[in-house]
C-alpha cells in the first residue's frame, strides 16, 4: 500500500470512529481531500483510492487542474477567499462553493443558467482578513443569497480559530446553523473540520470535512 492510501484509509477509519461516537452514519459525511500545492499525479491517485471530492483555495490553480483531469470526472470544491471578478471562471467548474461571504460575491456569481451549491462562510475571529460574515450580518446575507437565481444554498462553512477550542468553535457553528433554520429551512449542511479537528466537527455535525495534510501529507512550499 503506498504511503498515501495508508494515510486515507488510516483518516476513513478515524471519521468512521468518530461518526460512530456521534451516534451518526459516517455515509451521511463528504470528505473532501483539499490538494492546494499539491500536484495533479496525487490527485489521480486519490481518484484511483475512491475519492471523489477534491478541494482547492486558488483560482488559478484550480482551473488547470480541472482541466487537466477533467477526464476523472471529480467534484471540485472551491474553499479559498474569492475575488468577484474570478466568480463567473469559479462556477465553470466547481460543484461547490464553500467561501461565499459578502453580497457583492452572490451578486457576481448571480445566473440565470444552472445552479451551483454554496457555503455562507462564516467567521469566527474579530480579524475580517480571515475570510467569511461576521455572525452579525449572517441573516441579511443568507437572506441575499435565497433570493439571487442560480445559487443554492447548501449550509454554513467556517473555520476554527487558533485560538478557541475547536470543539467549542464547531458548537457556535452549529448554533448559527439554527438560528438560519427558519429563513433557510433546506441549508442544514455544515462545513468544518480539518487535519487536526475533524473529530470534534464531527461531534458537532460537519456534514462536510476539509481535510488536507492528514490525507496528502505535507504540502510543496508554494509555487
Ligand atoms: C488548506 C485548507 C484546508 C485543509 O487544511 P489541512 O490542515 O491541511 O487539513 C481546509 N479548509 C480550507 C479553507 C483550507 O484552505
């Protein structure tokens, strides 16, 4: 077994361990394996082990990878920040959006054609560098994106702080997912969890997982 297949299935095992403790069907799970740096020949083996949701944050390095194994026929999941202008080149070949934060960004990706799922990312720092809504104004943009053709809503996305436990980070999570509930009855979706924090989203109902490192192993430094 190659190094790669141990570390997957070795990460399968822990999800379904954990699935398990949560009293949930680990078939209700999506993992999506995040490959950011990482290159294309990891990705085919990836596909040749099972998986089937890919993660990227880049733009441009998303688009040639999709291009280049566009014959796999995968599932990319767009995670990184995203710049309006790029919004319309995203949707070409994502199935999903997981970073959706701002109106302005459901306004460019706004179409009249098919719909792609999507994230509201929320933020769970006071840094507002770190990408995703301010719980505050999780409502108005939730509200902004039922109403834009050519979105559907999935749920929310975050990532934990450093500086939070994640387990309680994933719990606040959760808590905005429900307070949603009556605006955006169908978004029950829940992004979260990474390498070091899979299990306590887990524990809290992450029906997707970001999982990189703990998958791939170390990222290349960046190109
Ligand atoms: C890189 C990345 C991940 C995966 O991180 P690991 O720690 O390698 O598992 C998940 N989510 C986002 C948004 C990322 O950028």
């Amino acid at each position: 077994m190659s190094e790669l297949a141990a570390r997957l299935s070795a990460v399968r095992e822990r999800i379904a361990d954990a699935a398990d403790a949560a009293g949930r069907d680990a078939h209700d799970i999506t993992t999506v394996v995040v490959t950011k740096f990482q290159p294309v020949s990891l990705i085919r083996e990836l596909a040749s082990l099972g998986v089937r949701d890919i993660g990227e944050n880049r733009h441009q390095e998303a688009q040639a990878k999709a291009r280049e194994l566009a014959d796999l026929g995968l599932d990319w999941h767009f995670v990184g920040q995203l710049q309006g202008k790029k919004a319309r080149q995203v949707r070409a070949y994502a199935s999903v959006i997981h970073s959706v934060d701002r109106t302005s960004l459901v306004d460019a990706l706004r179409s009249d054609e098919a719909s792609v799922d999507c994230f509201v990312q929320v933020n769970l720092t006071d840094d507002p560098g770190r990408g995703g809504v301010d719980p505050e104004g999780l409502e108005d943009l939730v509200e902004h994106v039922l109403r834009t053709p050519g979105l559907r809503l999935l749920g929310l996305m975050a990532v934990a702080p450093l500086d939070e436990d994640a387990r309680a980070a994933f719990a606040r999570v959760r808590g905005l997912s429900d307070r949603i509930r009556p605006l955006a009855p169908e978004a029950t979706a829940l992004s979260m969890g990474m390498s070091h924090d899979y299990r306590d989203a887990i524990l809290e109902g992450a029906t997707h997982l970001r999982i990189g490192t703990a998958i791939t192993g170390n990222r290349p430094a960046p190109g």
